[in-house]
C-alpha cells in the first residue's frame, strides 16, 4: 500500500514513489454485451439487461495486455468502472458477475506489479444524455423521460445522431462535440438534483426521499460494492471521487448564456424551458469568433418530464411560463443561494460528497486513499479544494492541450491556446506553455489539507490529429515511427513537462477495442486516444507491437527513490535521462529507475555517485543503492 507523506506517495519502505500510469480502458464506457460501441444505433431500451464484464478487455486476453503496459513502464492503472456498470438492473440490484470479473481485473493487475486506483467514471451523466456513467433508472427517478431527449433537444448523443452505415466524419456529429451536453437540459437538471435536490428542489422526492439523498445513495453503494470485491488486494490503493463532475445550474444566474467556448449557448431558463416543451431560439458560438448564428430547439414542443412528475424548479418558484407562452425568470438568482447565502460548487455541494466517498470506501478499508476532482474547467482556472476535504485525499485534476484535443491538431512549430488565444512558438514554448497550465494544478494539490500529492488523473492527444494522417499513412503500408511524430512530439513535451514538475499521471488511454477507423476509435463518441490498437498490432513477438507513438511515452523516469527525488529529465534526441535524489540511507530498499529497452537496448550506460547498482534487465530496471545521505546523482546514456 501506499501512503500519503505531504506532497509525495510513499511506499512501505518509505521510498518516495513516482506514479506513471494509464487509464484502462476507455471503452468501459459502454456495455460489452449487448454491443454498446456508441457508433451503434440504439434507443436503449435493453439498459437493464445490458453487461459490462469484458471490459476493459476480456479475461483469456488481459494477460497480454498488462504484459505490455508493465513493459512500457507504467505501474499504475486507473482502472475505469461505471455506475450503470454495477448497478444497471435497477436500484439496489447489483451485477455480481460484473463485480467478480472487475476485482479478478485488479488482481490480474497486481500480478504484473501495478497499483490500481479505482475510477467511477462519467461523461455527460449517462448513455441516454451523451455520454456514460449513471444507470438509465436515474432518470425515471428524477421525473425524466429519456425517450424524448431527442425530440426535445435536451441531448446530443451519438447513437441517435450518427449513421453507422455511411461512417467517418458527420455533420450531425461534430468532432469532440459530445461536451456541449453539459449545458443541455438532461445534464443541467439531473446534475443539479443529484449535488444540490435539498437546496433547489426540495420537493423532488422518490418514497419520501430526497433526489440528492437518493441519487447518492444509491451511487455510493454501488462503491460500496466494489469495495467489498476488492479489499482484500494490496495493490488496489484507493478510490476516485467521479471523474469530471458537472456542476448543473449550481451558481449560475437563470438567464445568464456566459462561458462558452464553443456549439450552443444554453442559460439554465433556456434549459428548464426547452425540457418543459417551449421553443427557444439559441446562440450558436464558434472559437475565436463570438455569435456566429442562432439555432432553433425542441420545435416540437415536447416535453421530457414524466407525466404527473411536474418540474420541481417550477414548483419552486425558479420560473413560470408567461402570458405570452414564454418564460419568464422569476427569481433570476434562485441557484446562486441556499439557505439565504450565496452558494459555492466546491464548498457546499463537493467537499460533503468527498467525504461521503471516503466514510463510504473506509468503512470497508481504513487505509484507502481519495482521488478527488472537481469541474475540470474550474480546475484549469485554478479553483481548487476548499478546506473540510477528507485526509489522505490526492488531487487527482485532469490536464489536456485542449487545443490538441478539441480541435485533433498538433504542430510542434506554433500552437494557440484555445482559453487563452495565447500563441506558443517552437517545443520550447509549447512545453512551457505545458509546464505553466500543469503548475496550476500542482498549485492546488499543494494547498489541499496543507500539501498533498497531485496525480494527473487523465492527460494524452488524440491519434487521429492531423486529418488522421497517420491512419493513412499506415493504410498505404508505412511503418517507420515517423507516421507518430506529431503524437510522439506532443506526449514527449507533456512528459518532459510532467518531469520537470515531479508529478504522477495517468495518461488517457489503453482501450483493446480500439480501430484506426474514425467511426471507432476508443469506441465511444469518435474520441481516439488509446497508445495501442489492434490494427497496429502485427506482430506476436515483438512486445511494442500495437503501440502508437511509443517514443513518445516509453521513457526512463525514477519508479521509486531511495529518499526524495529532488528532480529528473529525458532528452529524446540523445537518450540522456539524469535525475537527483536526495538519498537517505535509513530508508532500506533501493532506488528502482526504469530503463526502457526500447531506448536503450540492453543496457545503457549508467553514471551514478556513491551507491552499488544492480542491474534487473528482465524487468527493466537498474536498482542503486546509497549508503550515505545527501545528493545522489544519476545519469543513463545510450552506449
């Protein structure tokens, strides 16, 4: 196990361990049977029947993928499950079959040497709104029918908006487009009863119990859950919060359209209208250039509340509906205040659900560590945790070139921050640019609970950037690593910037069902970010075979140190990697450093000051050995 020692983990041996990890996999997301891929069609009505044992790959194949992982030197996973996962059947009614092969997953997952932190992961809510994460009977408890988010604007999914049959790009579809759910009626509501029902919707009840209550309950007992399955492995270190929560209406003014980057702006009265069945015409927002035109929602009229389950924001005195048969905001701060103060996302509504989480995993196993996150967007801006957050908690924020990401483009001559409009020339500033928004984020990890360690929970590019150029490129029977340059640049400069700041990660992603085709990708709404692919995997003997852009992310790096790493750097070009401990004699197991073969072949030249070494090449790893305290240098060449 591993412990907390203000900004650093510490292994059993109190050496102070560095994380380098993947996400495993991104297309646990959907069910593995039936089929869940989000290029399929489907009006998901199997949501109770579906299964999701299989993923992130299934039992007779995992094996071979965690070889692969260790030999690429990662030894943690953030191992991503899905409420609907162990809980689709129905309230209370937990997968069993699923809970035995997730915790079968970790152990597999020890075997080969990793730490597993546990993900209960979300995107948009929920399948039927988007993305994934909570089960579909969360919407019937809330007084939502999700049949109609399609004829009432109030989603943008890809299972309804994609044809399968014509594949590629699709303008019903656009790229990265699936995040605009967020502000969409489906999201805005269920995220704001499932943090704040008490406050803004106290009437909302399911068998005399409040939204919130519910919901919550509910989730954390599928935690619960997979707690109990996995207690007994030493190696499963912890458990993440939520990842990326959404903050609903929490703090917004009612008609307020403010914030967008980019698609439909949607204020909380245009939603609550639209899912009420009103008409609203919408500004549409493009980058860089403000209102670029209007569109027109839910003409149909529909309504997506279940019939007798009236609005509770209404009912509340939020809004009404006017003479005109328009809406009208009659308390245009009612989510700004709770209880006569004004209310805070963080304060009120996360730092309580933390702890919830963590009375909820330590009932089961003192020791485990909390991940936590808050918005994402509200982390880039530098909103960090407030006090009251449970101890041995990580921030665990998720950091992305977002430019690289939403726009799936990459050049290591100029880059232009989509935030900002800032503009990076050269690696040099792009890594800059890098190591200033990830010091943000460490920024926030050091002032949690007076210091604690911050892990990069999610960070990678896309491998379809550049129009998929790499995909043609292979397609037409390339194979030198040049066709991942773009990639291999782009992860190379996000983990010198990772390096230099001495921060664990966990790169998104490793998905087995990944494909070159842009249908596909990770299979969930065209996002393609897997480091391996079976189109890419010719070989059965070579252990790199399948991997994209491995120069980029195959790297040496300081596993765990004898002391306290003071620092550490690679330089791709010449495979010179240096790194300085602060070695303490009185700690008794060695300095393990990772030695990729892949950069060094058998054996590299190795230079380092007062200690034994202790080659381990089965493992990739050198072992050095202090025996007096103060600066231990080391530094690997290639010979």
């Amino acid at each position: 196990m591993l412990r907390i020692n203000g900004p650093t983990f510490r292994d059993e041996f109190s050496r102070h361990v560095l994380l380098r990890g993947v996400n495993f996999g991104g297309d646990c997301k959907v069910p593995f049977t039936r089929d869940g891929h989000s290029y399929l069609p489907t009006d998901f009505s199997d949501h109770r029947t579906v299964s999701f044992v299989g993923r992130p790959a299934p039992l007779d194949e995992l094996d071979g993928h965690l070889a692969r992982l260790k030999h690429w030197g990662f030894n943690c996973l953030r191992l991503l499950t899905t409420w609907e996962a162990v809980e689709h059947a129905g309230p209370g009614e937990h997968d069993e079959a699923y809970l035995d092969y997730y915790a079968e997953v970790c152990r597999r997952a020890g075997d080969h040497g990793m730490y597993v932190f546990v993900d209960f992961h979300q995107d948009v809510w929920s399948r039927m709104s988007g993305g994934d994460g909570a089960p579909g009977w969360t919407f019937e408890a809330a007084g939502l029918d999700f049949t109609q988010f399609k004829a009432a604007n109030a989603a943008h999914v890809m299972q309804y908006e994609y044809d399968h049959r014509l594949g590629g790009r699709q303008a019903g579809y656009p790229v990265m487009s699936w995040g605009g759910n967020y502000r969409m009626p489906a999201n805005g509501i269920m995220w704001t009863l499932f943090f704040a029902g008490e406050a803004f919707a106290p009437a909302c009840r399911v068998g005399g119990e409040n939204i919130e209550t519910y919901l919550q309950r509910h989730y954390l007992g599928s935690m619960r859950a997979v707690a109990e399955r996995v207690s007994h492995l030493d190696n499963v270190i912890g458990f993440d919060t939520l990842n990326e929560p959404g903050t609903g209406y929490v703090g917004k003014a009612l008609e307020s359209r403010e914030g967008l980057l980019r698609g439909t702006a949607w204020s909380p009265l245009d939603g609550l209208a639209v899912a009420s069945g009103i008409t609203r015409e919408l500004p549409v927002i493009e980058f860089g250039r403000g209102q670029t035109g209007t569109q027109r929602v839910n003409e149909a009229g529909v309504s997506i509340w279940l019939p007798g389950r009236p609005d509770p924001f209404r009912a509340g005195g939020a809004w009404d509906i006017g003479a005109d048969g328009e809406p009208v905001a009659l308390r245009p701060d009612y989510f700004q205040k709770a209880d006569g103060r004004a209310c805070e996302m963080e304060r009120d509504y996360m730092v309580p659900f933390f702890n919830r989480v963590a009375d909820t995993i330590r009932s089961v196993r003192h020791d485990w560590l909390v991940f936590a996150e808050v918005d994402p967007f509200g982390a880039l801006r530098g909103h960090g945790f407030p006090e009251g957050c449970p101890e041995r908690t990580v921030n665990a924020s998720h950091w992305y070139d977002l430019t690289a990401l939403v726009t799936k483009s990459f050049s290591p001559e100029r880059m232009v921050d989509v935030l900002s409009g800032k503009v990076r020339e050269g690696r040099e500033g792009i890594e800059q640019g890098y190591v200033e928004g990830l010091s943000r984020l460490k920024a926030i990890g050091d002032d949690l609970n007076g210091g604690a360690p911050t892990l990069i929970g999610e960070c990678g590019v896309p491998f379809d950037m550049n129009e998929a150029d790499a995909y043609r490129r292979w397609a037409e029977g390339e194979r030198s690593p040049d066709i991942w340059a773009a990639q291999a640049t782009a992860l190379e400069l996000m983990y010198n910037a990772l390096d230099r700041l001495l921060l664990s990660s966990t790169q998104w992603n490793y998905t087995a069902s990944n494909r070159n085709d842009p249908m596909i990708g990770d299979g969930w709404n065209q996002e393609d970010l897997s480091i391996w692919s079976a189109d890419q995997a010719t070989s059965k003997d070579d252990p790199n075979s399948g991997g994209r852009a491995v120069e980029g992310f195959c790297r040496p790096y300081v596993r765990a140190a004898q002391g306290t790493l003071v620092s550490q750097s690679f330089d791709r070009a010449s495979g010179t990697f240096e790194a300085v401990i602060d070695a303490d004699p009185a700690v008794s197991a060695s300095t393990e450093v990772y030695v990729p073969s892949a950069v060094y072949g058998e054996r590299p030249n190795l230079e380092a000051e007062r200690s034994s070494v202790q080659w381990q090449p089965d493992r990739q790893l050198a072992l050095l050995h202090a025996t007096e305290p103060g600066p231990l240098r080391i530094r690997l060449r290639r010979k």
